[in-house]
C-alpha cells in the first residue's frame, strides 16, 4: 500500500503548477479601482452628452434654474452612480471586503428620501390627488433602454469577478449605471407630476440592478471565457 | 534564518522560524508574483509550488477529503491563473491568494453539498433483479453517475475530447474553453473518474 501523501507530493497539482507556469505570458495590470471609476465615469457622463445631442435639454432646465427636488435628485443619483460603481471595482478583487457592498447603502437611502421629498412637496402643492399612482412607461424605457447598454460597459471593466462573486458586483455595476441614466433622464425630461416620475425613475433603477444581478454573472463568464482563449 | 540552518531544525523548530520569516516571505511573493505578471515563468512556478502547503491549508479548513482538498487547490490555481492580472504589488500577497483559495473550497463545498442533496438512493435500483449481465449495468450505471456528477466544464471537456474524439482546437471553438484549460478539465474529469470507479491514479 503506498504512502497517502506520496500523490500529493508529487502529484497532478504539482503537473499543473508546471503546466500553468509553461509559456507563461506578460499581463497587464488592473487599474486601480480609483482609476477604473474615473474611466466608467467619463464613460457614461459621454454617453449622458450624446443623449442630451440628441433628445436634447429640457425646456425648463435651460430657461430657470433647477428646481430644488431636481437638484437633489441628480446630487443624490450621482452619490449612488459614483459609490456604488467604486463599491464594484473594489469588490470585484479577490482580497477586498465584503463590506464595500455597503458603500452606497448611505446614498441610496438619501435618493429615496429625494424621492419622499418630491411626494411630500407634491401633496403641499396638489393635495392628496398629487399621489395618484400613474404608469410613466417613458421613464422606465429611457433608464432601460440607457441603463441596459451602460451596465453592460461595467459588467465588461468587471469581467475579472467572474470567478469570484460576480453577483455582487454585477448588481453593484448595474445600480451604477442605473444611476447614472436616471441623471439623464432628469436632463433630458420634464419631472411634471415629480413624485410619480421619480418612483418610475426607481422602478427602472431597482430593474437595471435586478437584471444586472440576474444576467451579469452569466456574461461575466462569458467574457472571461473569451478573454482566456485569447492569453491561453 | 539560513537554508541550512532550516534544513537542521525540527519541525517545530521549523514552523517558529517560518513564522519570524513570514514578512521576508511575504515580500519574496510579492515579488515574485510581480515577475510572474511581467512573463517570468520560473518566477511563477516557484511562486505557486511554494504557496501549495498555504492553499492546501485554506481548503483543509472548509473541506475534509484529501481528493476534495487537491481539487480545491487545483481550482485555486485555475482561478488565480486567470486572474493573475488583478493582483496590485503594493498590496500584501498573501490575503489576495487566500481569498481566491477560500472561494474555490467553498465553492467546491457548495456543490458537494448539491450533489448530495440530489443522489438518490434508488439510482441504482433499476438493476435489481436482472440476470447475467447485472454486473455490467451495474458498472455502466456507475460510470454514468460518475460522468453526471461531473463539473460542466470538466463533461464537456471529456464529451469532445475523449468521445467525439475532436482535436483540441475543434474543442476549444466549440466549447469556448481555451486550449489549456481544455486539457486540463479533461485531465481533471479523467482522474476523478479513476478515483471514483476505483482505478489506478
């Protein structure tokens, strides 16, 4: 009978230290999560100025000032865009803690105080009636149709967390790039019933970071796959 | 602490100047770890042969058979190939591996608890009761369980390779796996097949 730790002094783990280190070739170095959340912001506020080319500003936006609820609203969306995609980059290295998921927790509590505060200033003006639930589908398509394509462009700079905890992060870069198209979407759209419009605004959020989480994963992988068919 | 004079000592003894050197170890796979990501092979498989006994304590904590531990190790290894890149140098180098050699165990925990969740003892009643050729299906049946238990990966690996006999680069355009990790999956799904069936290593 052979001695139980002979295979695994000289065994198939060892064959595969060889077999990795054999032709081994350069990489190059992740960014730091700072640098890469700098890249991811430039990134998407480009894509925000090409929809605001093309939609262009609101009306009121260039005639008056901001209104209040706006101004918090973009502030406090830009907090969530900005946290939770360095939240991302951090949690998507091996050897960061779990904790930064919390990151943007303080940011998304502020942006639904924002939008408590738009319900509050809506019954102060209208009366109960301001409340009336409604269905703004423009909303939902506008965060979709620009949160789908950003949060695809975060799953790819995250791409490395496949094999790690890719759920996490996926949803954390896709309530990035949620964020980041509810601050178009305030550029480029009238808030008229602003309670209504900013819960559809988090309706379309809460659905880019579900999908994010869902599907992100699996993509993930998928560009892994193809990365490592390229370096070998 | 001198090679010879860690050659000289006991165990023990070992292990106390191991932990006065850990810092200068510490630093010496940093470094090593920073040739590894310029191209330096030998610098890596130093790296990674020295790390062995670390990684194989790590999965030793979350999993209890050896054959799990070395596969668990093997994971990590696969893992942290792949994502060789994302290491930062002016970070420590032993908390980056030990997250990745952590994750793999449980992963590999996770799923021996799913397997078991889904082994059912009647697998193999169909071959009660059948004459002469019980022994045979019974093996086959074995076999077949044996493949089903598999890793994805790893059955399809053996599927193109050793079934439908493809070359390698066939098998890797259809499986989306690269050449490397292609011939170690079936290598993998090969050697987890012996051990189950009770082949020779």
């Amino acid at each position: 009978m052979t001695e139980p730790s002979a295979p695994q002094r000289f065994g198939p783990t060892e064959d595969l230290v060889s077999r990795l280190a054999c032709g081994l070739r350069p990489v190059r170095r992740l960014p730091s999560p700072l640098l890469l959340l700098g890249f991811w912001t430039g990134c998407c506020l480009g894509v925000i100025l090409l929809a605001l080319w093309m939609l262009g500003m609101r009306h009121d936006l260039l005639r008056d000032a901001m209104g209040r609820v706006d101004l918090l609203h973009i502030l406090s969306a830009g907090s969530v865009a900005l946290l939770s995609g360095f939240a991302a980059f951090q949690l998507a290295l091996p050897d960061r803690d779990r904790r930064w998921a919390l990151l943007p927790l303080p940011a998304v509590a502020a942006w639904l105080a924002t939008m408590g505060l738009g319900c509050v200033s809506d019954v102060a003006r209208m009366g109960w009636a301001g409340l009336r639930p409604g269905v703004s589908l423009p909303c939902l398509f506008f965060i979709l149709g620009l949160g789908l394509p950003l949060a695809l462009g975060i799953l790819w700079l995250t791409r490395h967390a496949a094999l790690l905890r890719p759920a996490p992060v996926a949803a954390l870069g896709g309530l990035s790039a949620a964020a980041f198209a509810s601050i178009g979407l305030t550029l480029v759209h009238e808030l008229q019933a602003t309670a209504m419009v900013l819960v559809w605004h988090g309706i379309a959020v809460a659905a880019v970071t579900a999908m994010g989480a869902l599907l992100g994963p699996r993509l993930m992988r998928r560009a892994g796959h193809a990365d490592s068919s390229r370096s070998g | 602490m001198s090679l010879a004079a860690l050659s000289l000592s006991g165990p023990a003894l070992r292990r106390v100047s191991e932990a006065e050197d850990r810092p200068a170890r510490d630093a010496r796979w940093a470094g090593l770890m920073q040739a590894a990501q310029a191209g330096n092979s030998r610098a890596y498989e130093t790296l990674l042969r020295e790390c062995l006994p670390l990684l194989r304590a790590i999965c030793r904590q979350r999993l209890r058979e050896p054959a799990e531990v070395e596969d668990a190790v093997q994971d990590t290894l696969l893992t942290l190939h792949r994502v060789r890149h994302t290491y930062d140098p002016a970070r420590p180098f032993r908390p980056w591996i030990a997250a990745i050699a952590d994750r793999r165990a449980l992963d590999r925990l996770r799923g021996l608890a799913r397997r078991r969740g889904r082994e059912a003892d009647l697998d193999a009643a169909e071959n009660l009761g059948v004459a002469g050729d019980a022994e045979k299906r019974l093996l086959s049946s074995d076999l077949r369980a044996a493949v089903k238990n598999l890793p994805e990966s790893q059955r399809a690996a053996l599927q193109l390779t050793k079934i439908e006999a493809l070359s390698l680069a066939e098998a890797s355009e259809r499986s989306r796996m690269s050449i490397g990790a292609l011939k170690v999956a079936t290598h993998r799904a090969v050697q987890s097949l012996r051990r189950k069936l009770g082949g020779d290593p």
